[in-house]
C-alpha cells in the first residue's frame, strides 16, 4: 500500500488567509481541493510539499453565479458533480457538463473540482508509477531524474495534458481569476497554460485559483469528444473541443482545440481557419478533421499507439463538428 508523506493540514476560512498561509510557508506549501490529482501524486512521491491548504472551506469558491445571457461564474471549488448537474450549466453551457460527464468515475467526480481539473499535473507513462517503479528506470526529467525517456537526449519534458476541462474552456474563450498576497488577476484560460511538462502552467505556485468565468452565450456552439481506452476512469488520451459562432448561415469564429496529445492544449488553427466565411457542411468539416490530422502530434507517452491517436484526431474532429450541424 502507498502512504502519503508526513504533512501539515491547514484549512483557512476565507482567500485572504488562505493566501496569507501560501506566502508564509514559501515554496513547500500547495493548496488542495478535492486531492484527486494532488494526493497520488504525494504517494508516488512526485510531489512533496510540506503544508497543505485546503480550499474546499472557502465559501466563494463554491458558487455558481450567472447565466448564459449574463456570463457565469463557477467557484474553483465546485464538484465536478455539481457541475454535471447543475441545471444553468446544462442549459446554457452543455459542453461544459458533456466533458465533465467523462471525467474518471461518479466517485471521483464527488471529490474532484473544477479548479483542480483545470489545474492538473502533466501526465506520462514514465511518470505515473510509484517511487520503486521510476527509481527502477533511474527516475527522468520530470521528477528526481536527468534523462527524458520519450525523447531521449531532449531538455524538455513532453508530459501531456490531461485535463478533459481544459479544451473546452479554452475554445470557448473561458477567463480564470487568481488571487494572491499580491492582488487578483484574470487570465484567458488560453494563455495559463505552457508547452513544457514540468512547468506547464503560466501561473505562480502561490495564486490561488478563485474562479472560472464563462463567456455569454451569444450564438456560439461547443462540443467535446474524448478518445479513452474504457468507457469511465481513463484520462483522455485525445480530447476534442469543437466552437463554432454563426451569422446568416455561416461561420463567423471558429476553434479546435485538441487536448491529450502535448504538454499544453493545442488550437488547429488551420481547421479553425477552413470553416470560416462558409456555411457549416460536411465537406467544410471533412477539410478541417484534415487539417486536425495533419498537425496533431502525439507524443508516445500514454495509452495507445501514437499513429493511431494522430489518425483519431482525424475521426475525433469529425464527430465534434457534426455534433454541431
Ligand atoms: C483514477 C483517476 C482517473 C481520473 N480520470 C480523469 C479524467 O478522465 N479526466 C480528467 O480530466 N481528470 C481525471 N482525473 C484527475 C482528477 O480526478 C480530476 O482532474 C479532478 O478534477 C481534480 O480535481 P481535485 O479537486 O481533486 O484536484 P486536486 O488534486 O485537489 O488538485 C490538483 C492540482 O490543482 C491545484 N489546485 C486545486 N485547487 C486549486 C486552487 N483553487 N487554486 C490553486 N491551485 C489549486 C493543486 O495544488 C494541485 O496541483 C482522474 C484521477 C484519478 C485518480
Ligand atoms: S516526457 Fe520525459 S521527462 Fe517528461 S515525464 Fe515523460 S519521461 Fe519524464
């Protein structure tokens, strides 16, 4: 059996200790929500901090403010569950609800939040094992180690991200607000998030994640496919977010953003480009699933065979745009 490390629990009542407690305890402290991600990790010895600051009493982070006339605001701390079955959520953002849908497992989904979802470490074959396990392999790049067992002789880490989350709120031009000592800032969830393994995220280790802010909903459609080994409890190994916005019959803005398959989400921006100023048909989206084939790249560090995933981005691009007819 694996057991956690020994560690010092805090469970601050507002943001502003919260922060505080983050700023005091330096770069041995990591907040913790749900701890879906966060205390496996801390078994498997990939990640050791010291303090741990629970986010889950912060009566802020646990509401959901708003509709899709006026824009909504989801809590970091809101369950991946209560995001499933929150009415507004599937009335006005379904997308969102679909992709949390495919998230683990009912119980997990309980656990894990939103924010945490969003904020999840890289994930590798190499990586995810136990101690024994990567000490076996003489560790890598990412944790204890001096050697990238993916591209060996490269400086990067190719960790992928694995959020299903993640995609979506980045086709749908979703905003996250962080707060710490230092004030509050807000980020287009397009820019959090960094080509590299180790450092994957553009945010500092003491922000705060406060809330997810969801654009109106003027017009625009979004869908989400995910390629998994079995039907629940697998992380995307490909994931698809499809966003289109039409105007008299034809598409006026338009994304797809592949998940899964890199350090960080990755928008095709030719296939975005290929279904602009034409109506949505399916010659249009046999172009773009084409153009979702070509430049995806995954990287052999995670369930199935990497040219078999890059053919599925094809057929996963596909479904998500005729989801959309
Ligand atoms: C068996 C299994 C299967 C899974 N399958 C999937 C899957 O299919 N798809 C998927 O997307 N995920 C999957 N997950 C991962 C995880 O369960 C979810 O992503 C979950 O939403 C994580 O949320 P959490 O609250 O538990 O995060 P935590 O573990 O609490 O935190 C995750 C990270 O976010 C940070 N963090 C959390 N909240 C904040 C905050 N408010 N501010 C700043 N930092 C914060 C933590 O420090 C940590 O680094 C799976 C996990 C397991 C164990
Ligand atoms: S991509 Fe390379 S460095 Fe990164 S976790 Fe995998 S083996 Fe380690």
């Amino acid at each position: 059996m694996m057991r956690l490390p020994k560690f010092e629990y805090r469970t601050p009542p507002t943001i502003a200790e919260a922060v505080k407690i983050m700023a005091d305890v330096g770069p041995v402290g990591q907040f913790v929500a749900g701890g879906t991600d966060l205390y496996p990790n801390m078994k498997r010895r990939q990640q050791m901090p010291k303090t741990v600051i629970s986010v889950m009493r912060l009566d802020e982070l646990h509401r959901i403010i708003g509709d899709g006339s006026h824009g909504l605001h989801i809590g970091a701390s809101v369950t991946l569950t209560d995001i499933c079955e929150n009415e507004i959520i599937n009335r006005d953002y379904p997308v969102v609800a679909q992709a949390a849908r495919t998230i683990s497992t009912p119980l997990l989904r309980n656990m894990g939040t939103i924010g945490g979802n969003l904020l999840l470490d890289t994930r590798c074959n190499y990586y995810n094992q136990n101690y024994e396990w990567r000490k076996g392999i003489n560790f890598c790049l990412k944790k204890d180690g001096d050697i990238c067992w993916v591209a060996i002789g490269s400086s990067k880490c190719w960790a992928v991200q694995s959020s299903d989350l993640v995609p979506v709120m980045v086709a749908i031009g979703a905003k996250l607000k962080f707060a710490s000592t230092l004030g509050e800032r807000v980020v287009d969830a397009a820019g959090l998030y960094n080509d590299d393994g180790i450092d994957y995220l553009r945010k500092r280790p003491d922000e705060l994640l406060v809330s997810i802010e969801l654009p109106t909903t003027n017009g625009w459609r979004a869908s989400y496919q995910k390629l998994r080994r079995r039907g629940a409890f697998d992380f995307p190994v490909l994931g698809v977010a499809a966003f289109i916005k039409q105007e008299n019959g034809s598409v006026d803005a338009a994304k797809i953003i592949l998940g899964g398959i890199a350090p960080s989400p990755v928008e095709i921006k030719e296939a975005g480009s290929l279904l602009i100023g034409k109506p949505l048909d399916e010659d249009q989206i046999q172009a773009a699933a084409e153009a979702a084939y070509v430049k995806a790249r995954p990287l052999d560090n995670t369930d199935f065979v990497y040219q078999w995933r890059k053919q599925m981005a094809r057929q996963y691009t596909l479904r998500a745009l005729r989801e959309l007819l």
